[in-house]
C-alpha cells in the first residue's frame, strides 16, 4: 500500500462537528472515516461503469416506440 497524502477538506461546520463526534465514539479517525466512505463512493462508481459497459451491447429502443407499444396493448 502507498504512504497516505495529505489533502486540505473543508467540511460544513455542522458536518464536521458529526465527523468529530462518530470518530470519538467509534475510536476511529475522522481521516479513516472519509477515506472509508470515499472507498465506498468509488466502489460504487466502479459497479455503475461496469453496468454500463455491459448495457453499451444492448439495443436502444426508442422512447416513443415503448410508449405506443405500452398503449397498444393496454398498458396505458
């Protein structure tokens, strides 16, 4: 693993106030908090890239053509 870098983040007062306090509570890191949840953020943002990827072969479908077919047969 890399040596961690230090970045400057300016956190709402109120934010930042609830990051203090759920470190303390948790005896964890206000910096272990953020890199955990920006984990999560980027973890997320990987899955919904390879949704897209695997969608781009999918055939696109026209948005009127699903709404008269809807109406067609009773839908709406």
């Amino acid at each position: 693993m890399s040596l961690p870098k230090r970045a400057t983040i300016y956190f709402d007062a109120e934010i930042h106030r609830a990051l203090r306090l759920k470190a303390a509570a948790t005896d964890r890191s206000v910096s272990d908090m953020v890199n955990d949840a920006v984990k999560i953020v980027l973890s997320e943002d990987a899955e919904d890239i390879a949704s897209f990827d695997e969608r781009e072969r999918e055939k696109s479908v026209n948005f009127e053509t699903v709404v008269r077919s809807l109406k067609r047969r009773g839908k709406i």
